[in-house]
C-alpha cells in the first residue's frame, strides 16, 4: 500500500522503488519464490538496477499518493516484468548456493 511509506521523511522519493516494493508480494507469490528477506531484497535490487528511477519531491502527502498512482498505471508492465526477471535468476541461484 502506498500509505506504508513514510513520504514525507524520504526527499526526493524514488517511485520505482514504491510502486516494485507494492508489486513484489504478488510477483513472488506467482512465480512461488520463497518469501525469504534474503530473496526480497535480492529481486528487490535486481529489478531496480535494471529500470530507469522516477525521483520526485513535493510536500504533500496527497500529491505523492497522486503521482504513484499515476506512475504505477503507466509503469506497473515494465516494473512487472523487471521483478519476473529478477525472481527467475534469484530462484536458479538464491543467495548462500553454492
């Protein structure tokens, strides 16, 4: 949900990383990735080294909300697809295999 982040204590705030952390859940949860923190913040960061960011600032928590929804409606294929990938490679090697 996007009201989980603290926007207004993170100047400027990276949409990418907002709307992906939104989307990752579903994308673990279809691809049956272990839910490890491990694996979450492996996809996590895969998937954000490989999509351009969105940086924005503003005031106002309500305008915030605006552009992430937005953001998430033009962008959420292309984030989709960028978790998918990062899911896939975290999955043939999880952290810690040998």
């Amino acid at each position: 949900m996007i009201f989980d982040h603290n926007l207004n204590n993170e100047r400027p705030v990276n949409l990418v990383r907002i709307v992906a952390e939104e989307l990752l859940p579903s994308v673990m949860k279809k691809l049956g990735v272990e839910g490890t923190e491990e694996n979450r913040e492996d996809i996590l960061a895969l998937a954000l080294n490989s999509i351009p960011t969105k940086y924005v600032t503003t005031e106002q928590g309500k305008q915030y909300a605006q552009l992430i929804e937005v953001y998430k409606l033009q962008y959420e294929t292309d984030i989709t697809t960028a978790l998918t990938k990062a899911s896939i490679k975290v999955m043939r090697r999880p952290r810690g295999s040998k």
